[in-house]
C-alpha cells in the first residue's frame, strides 16, 4: 500500500524524543552506558495514600463504566485545592472541567475555538503541542519571542496590529516547559490588559506550579483579578503529584471557552477511569505536606546538577522552577551537535533546544529525573567531555 500521512499529519515533525531515544538505544547497543535526562517524566512515585485510594477503588467493580465529564467530588476537590494553594475562588459547576492530562486540553482547544486562518500567539521556545495544536487547527501561528534579556517573557508592543486584529487566542506558561522562568502579577496584569483591548482569549499552562522553588511565590493566573474574564488555566496532576501515566488534569477559569472545550470533548472520549479520580481527589484534598517535601527533592537535584556543571566551567542558570534546566550550550556547537555528541561520547541524554522552537538553538533542556548523585555523574562525564574536547581544539 502506498499511504501518505495527511497534510496536518505532515506540518507535525516527527519527535525529537523518539531520535533521541533511538540515539541512546544505538549508543547503549555499541556498550555505552547513558544516563537519561531527556524525558520530563517525574521518577518520583505518587503518595502512597494516593496509591491506597487507587487501589481500593479499583476493586468496586460497579465503577468501570464510561464517566463521561467526570464526578463532581473531582471538581470540588479542584476548587478545594486552588482556594487553599493560590487564593483562587471557582465555581466547581462552571469553571471547571476534567481533563485527560492536560495535554488532552492543551491539543484539543485550538479545534474548539480557532478556525482556519485566525492566529493564534504562541512562546517560542514553546512546549510542543501549542503549535501543533494551532496547526491542528488549521490555525495560524504567530510565534511570541522569549528572550533572556526580557526575562524570558514576551513583548507584547512587539505584536503587529494587523496580527492582533486576526488573533483569537493566546498561550503563554510560567513556569514553562522548556523555559523555566516564573511571571510577576505585573506581567499577568499587562496580559490581562491586552486580552480585553484586543478580545483574545489568554491560556495559561499551569503544570508546574508545584515545582516553584526558592520560596518564590505560585502565582496563578486565576488569582489576578480580571483572569476569568479573559482566560483559562490547564493544571494537571501528572508533576504534582507524580500520576503522569494515570493522566488526569483539569483546566479551570473562563466559563465559555471551558464549555467550548466540553463540547468538542464530550463528542471525542468518554471520560477518565472512575479509580483515577478517586486517587486524584485524595490527592488535591491532601495536607500537602508531601509538596513541600517533593520542592526540596528537586531544589537538590537542581543544586547537584549545577554545582557540577559549574565543575566543567559550563556556567548554567539556576532554574526557579519545573524539573527541567534551560542551559545555554557552551559555543562551537549547535544544540542538536551538542545534545547528540553528549550522548554519544559523554553517555548522557538531553533534548536539544531547537526541538522546542527556533529561538531554542542555542540551548539544551536536562530534566532533572534521576536522584542527586546521579546527576552529579552526568556532570562529571560532561565535565570530562567538554576537558576532552578543548584538548582536541
Ligand atoms: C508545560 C507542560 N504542559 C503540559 C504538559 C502535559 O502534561 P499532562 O498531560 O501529563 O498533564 C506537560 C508535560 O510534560 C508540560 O511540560
């Protein structure tokens, strides 16, 4: 059979993460040992009363039919969790709906909202599925730079007017995926702003709001006062609560587009396991002494990595939060030479910057997904390749 992949199929490039897992797969075949920092998948497991939840749910068997938009104790347990953790007030009816991970939310709300030829503002560098969603979509991006000099957050001014007058929609996320930087209230307020002047829908992806370290503040976009009326927040349980593989998240905020977003869902899958919303109701009604505790494993990590990069003479910016490291490569290289040499020769994984967006070369991402010791390894192994290298020069 001749088949060719559609044209929407075709605008998709094939995953970076897949060539680098086949990079490592060869490398490893040829007897390398590699130490995997590339795939933002937490190591951690989930509290283990979450587990107990789960478990027990698991063996009533009258809950294993379809659940369609979910069970209104997830909702509320949402709400319970925003009031407590960022001082937000929602309507557990209107304002929120269950989501198959937020990725679910993330790829399917270009489709519900855009139609083709509206644009849409996305981060560049960005996490993969706003684009992709956007093209989905059939929508038009319009690619917002983020900029270390801008404190990696878009310039607004910058945006022709003639684009604005097209645009529909736009993403933004603090603390991203890859950029890890966080926003002031100032920002969010300035983005508030804009939205009404120039009737945009805001989305902002919340997934790392419990990987904030250093005592800076979680600053939902919710809690600032006009958010409601201009945007939505995709939040998840996948890093907070280490359930990435249960996928259940939410988005909460803007009772129109949250419909819109219910009514595409409601004809395209029919709900998430009964057992897993049980476990995430525990889970967001928790004490949340265990984030607490889950923030200082990471600020280890985090330290670990550095500290040891900072070894090789490889100056990396400390993150402020996520589970990732954006680091600015050392020059000679471009970030796919650079990730694909760490594999090779060093044995240690990472994506290249310019999978996230063209203002990404010049970067790689770490996830910081192993304990402390071993990423003070991948470090001295980077150290030795970056010695070897200078020598070779
Ligand atoms: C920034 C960001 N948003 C959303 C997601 C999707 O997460 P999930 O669908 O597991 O909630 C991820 C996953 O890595 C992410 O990094």
């Amino acid at each position: 059979m001749n088949l060719i992949g559609s044209e929407k199929l075709q605008k998709m490039s094939a995953s970076i993460f897949q060539e680098v897992a086949d990079r490592k797969k060869a490398a490893m075949k040829k007897g390398k040992e590699v130490i995997d920092l590339s795939v933002g998948s937490p190591d951690f497991p989930p509290p283990s009363f979450v587990v107990d939840a789960l478990v027990k749910s698991v063996q009533d068997t009258s809950k294993y039919g379809y659940t369609l938009k979910g069970i209104a104790e997830f909702n509320e347990a949402v709400c319970y969790f925003y009031k407590q953790r960022y001082g937000v007030d929602l309507d557990h009816a209107k304002e929120v709906l269950q989501l198959m991970g937020s990725q679910d939310g993330l790829a399917h709300l270009a489709t519900a909202i855009i139609n083709p030829g509206e644009y849409v503002l996305v981060p560049d560098p960005g996490y993969p599925i706003y684009e992709a969603s956007v093209n989905l979509a059939g929508g038009v991006i319009y690619p917002m730079p983020l900029l270390e000099e801008n404190r990696f957050l878009p310039n607004l001014n910058d945006i022709p007017l003639e684009v604005l007058q097209k645009t529909k929609m736009m993403i933004i996320s603090y603390p991203g995926n890859p950029v890890t930087a966080l926003a002031d209230e100032a920002f969010f307020e300035e983005v508030i702003e804009f939205a009404r002047t120039h009737n945009i829908l805001v989305v902002h992806d919340f997934a790392y709001s419990e990987l904030i370290f250093d005592n800076h503040p979680q600053i939902s976009f919710m809690a600032v006062p006009g958010a409601k009326e201009v945007g939505i927040e995709f939040n998840s349980l996948s890093k907070t609560f280490n359930m990435a593989g249960c996928r259940i998240g939410y988005v909460v905020g803007n009772e129109e587009a949250i419909n819109l977003l219910a009514t595409f869902k409601s004809n395209i899958d029919y709900g998430v396991f009964y057992p897993i919303q049980q476990a995430a109701v525990k889970a967001l009604t928790s004490d949340f002494s265990y984030l607490h505790e889950q923030v200082k494993e990471y600020e280890l990590r985090r330290e670990a990595l550095i500290a040891g990069l900072k070894k090789s003479g490889w100056q990396v910016a400390k993150s402020p939060a996520t589970m990732f490291v954006w680091a600015k490569i050392p020059e000679g290289w471009t970030s796919r030479q650079f990730a694909f040499e760490l594999i090779d020769q060093a044995g240690v994984a990472v994506i290249p910057g310019d999978a996230f967006g063209s203002l990404g070369e010049g970067y790689v991402r770490i996830a910081l997904v192993q304990p402390p010791v071993m990423l003070s390894q991948a470090a001295e192994r980077i150290e030795q390749f970056l010695a070897d290298r200078l020598i070779e020069k």
